[in-house]
C-alpha cells in the first residue's frame, strides 16, 4: 500500500509528473513479481519467527530513514532504493510469515487463517490511506511539520509496535519447510502443460483497465488539474469509504462465488466492468461533491466485486492444477506484472490524453477483458464433469 499508492502521491507532491510516477510505482512491485523465485530459500529458513523479526526490523529502519530524509534535497534520488528495499522486505515479510503461521496450523485452521489474512490486509490498507494520512494532515495543521514526513514517523511507530507485538506473541518454528524443490518443479511442469497457457494469460490480461484505473484514481483526485482534493478530503474519500465500499465488493463477491460457482459469479461480475469504469468517467465531467462521491464509491464498490472474483478464480485454477501451491504462486506472480505492466502505462496513456481522455480509453479497453474472459469461460476447465459436458453440447450457457 505504501509502496504502490502512497509513494505516488508523495512523489506528486514533489513535483513528479504522473508518467514518472506511476513508472516507477509500478516498477517498485516486481518484488512480488519474482516472489517464486526466493520464496524457496526462505522457506528453508530453520527459525521462522527470527528472521520474521530482522526483516520486520529492516522496514522499520527503511520507513524511519524516509521519515528523516522526506523534507531533505536529496529524498528524490534516495527514495528510489529506498522504496525497492521497502517492497523487497515486505514481500518476504509475507513468505515467511505465510509459512511460519501455515507450519503450525491443521487444515481447518489455514482456511481460517486465510480468512483472517485477507481481512486485515484490507484493514491495513483501510488505517494506512485513511487513518495515518487523515492524522499526519491534522498534526501538520496544528505544528510546523510537514505531512509526509509525519506521516513516515506515524508509520514509522505503528511498525514498531507491530514488531514488538510478534516478538512476544507470534509461536517459534524451528523446522524448515519441504517444499521448496517441489515448488520449483511445480512451477517447471505447469509452464509446459499447454492446457494451463491461457487460464495463465486470463489472469494477466484481466487486469488491464483495472490496473490503470487504480494506479491513477488517487493520483486524479488531489492533482490540481484533476480534482484538486485536499489531503483531509482524499482520506475521507479514497481512503476510508472508498476503502470500506471496495473491501465490501470484495466480500459480497465471495459470498456470490459460494451461491453461483466461481465460473458463473465471474462471467456476471465481469459484465459489470463497463458499468463501474463508466463511473470513473463520468467521475471527470462533474464538479459537485456529492456525485464526485457517488460515482468514485460505486466505481470502487464495482472494482472490489471484480477483484473478488477475479481472486476466487485464481484459487480454483490454484486448485485443481497438480500443484496447488505453486500454481497459486505462480498465479499471484502473473497478477503482480499485471498490475506492474499496465500500471506502469497509466502515467503516459495519461500524460497523452489527459484525464477524461485516460478514464473513456478506459472504459472502451474494458470490452477487451470482458470478451476474453467469455471465451475464457467457454473452456470446461472451471466446471464439474457434468457441466463441462453440458457446456460442450451448449458452450453459450456460459457466455
């Protein structure tokens, strides 16, 4: 969250053009990207909770180096690295705490956990964008301190209590996982089974518009030439409702998933793409707040509704693939470039067309990842042995 959407506003404030931006925001991911890649070797790690702890001590350091450096000359050039470290340790912070609770859990209990996981990762996100920036613009108000360097010092503390809460609390693991070697076959095996190529190249092209859209919403709403939110406005906005109506999208999709299938609350879903990229363009072309808010938290509500979907497929596909672990791994890698490689466009298809320009080439991009995923769900991959025959006597029950 740091990393991907408060770093953009940071760098906008700075002076940073939204191309440059949203560049290097992007590129600021790939650690999540190449996550297979080292995950194997910190599984091997004999103490889990040990070296949970350095790496949890290094992003206190890092976001304390930013709270020092955030009103300096020099923050620019600095940040740069600074920020790739941040994504590099948290995207370890998350295999080896994925594998220290997992480790000690049965099966009932890392459905659970999964659960739980999920559910605070959109509350971290909910305090980050809503509660730390909404506090650091109000104690910049009240003292001579700039907000971005409190909020760095804010976060800078909420780190450290986290990290004294999990040296106390979170259990020891002293045994190392063994699945690292199988991990990487897995993931070898799946690349050459052809069946497997285009569910993989669903799930990077369904990102398309949505990848762009979110990189640039923020960025849109405080930008002078867009509307020109303040600070206190754009946590209330983007970071608490807007929060709260994409965290809810997100959970209705799950519960629809369970009463549909997962191939049927997808193909509905998705049809909902046009409608919700239509309120981020309609969004551009009012001036009063009350429909600003509207179409901004129905577009995120929809956006929460397509990425609940969109994550249920990708444990289905997860699932029943031979290698459930590193299919799901390999998923989530895909997901990231996505979110990298169309993220990282946003900034110039912006800076060429401006913002109503951005959000219409949105909203007409938005027929491509619909029409793919009706083929996509064409194929009986998704579906129980009686559906898949049903489907291939009929294969327009499914789109």
């Amino acid at each position: 969250m740091v990393v991907a959407t408060m770093a953009a506003l940071c760098y906008q404030h700075y002076g940073l053009g939204n191309a440059t931006a949203t560049l290097l925001t992007s590129l600021f991911m790939l650690p999540w990207c190449i996550k297979p890649v080292f995950a194997p070797i910190l599984e091997k790690q004999p103490n889990k909770k040990t070296s949970l702890l350095i790496i949890q001590g290094g992003l206190v350091s890092v976001v304390f180096l930013l709270a020092l450096t955030t009103n300096s000359s020099f923050f620019l050039p600095l940040s740069i690295p600074a920020f790739l470290v941040l994504a590099l340790l948290s995207s370890m912070n998350d295999i080896l705490s994925d594998g220290l609770y997992l480790s000690h859990l049965s099966e009932r209990e890392q459905k659970r956990y999964v659960g739980l996981r999920s559910g605070f990762y959109q509350l971290g996100r909910l305090t980050v964008k809503g509660g730390l920036l909404t506090l650091a613009v109000f104690l910049a108000s009240r003292t001579t301190y700039p907000v971005w360097p409190l909020f760095f010092s804010l976060l800078t503390l909420l780190l450290v209590v986290f990290v004294l809460f999990h040296a106390l609390f979170i259990p020891n693991a002293h045994k190392p996982s063994p699945v690292p070697q199988e991990n990487y076959l897995g993931i070898q095996a799946l690349f050459l089974q052809k069946k497997w190529h285009s569910p993989l190249f669903f799930i990077f092209i369904y990102n398309l518009t949505d990848a762009q859209i979110q990189k640039m919403l923020p960025l849109y709403l405080v930008d002078p030439q867009g509307m020109g939110l303040s600070l206190p406005q754009f946590g209330a906005l983007y970071g608490v409702f807007g929060s709260l109506a994409l965290i809810s999208g997100i959970s209705f999709a799950g519960y629809l998933s369970g009463r549909l299938g997962t191939a049927s609350c997808l193909k509905k879903l998705t049809f909902l793409m046009v409608p919700g990229h239509l309120c981020f363009f309609l969004m551009t072309q009012v001036h009063g707040y009350p429909l600003l808010w509207g179409f901004v938290l129905l577009g995120q509500l929809i956006a929460g509704l397509l990425n609940g979907a969109y994550m249920t497929y990708l444990l289905r596909i997860a699932n029943q693939s031979p290698y459930p672990m590193s299919m799901y791994t390999l998923c989530t890698s895909i997901m990231a470039l996505s979110y990298i490689v169309f993220g990282a466009l946003s900034g110039f298809i912006q800076h060429l067309l401006g913002y109503p320009g951005f959000f219409l080439a949105m909203l007409s991009a938005s027929s491509f990842p619909l029409l793919n995923t009706c083929k996509m769900l064409r194929q009986p991959l998704l579906m129980s042995p009686d559906q898949s025959a049903n489907a291939c006597d009929n294969p327009v029950n499914f789109c």
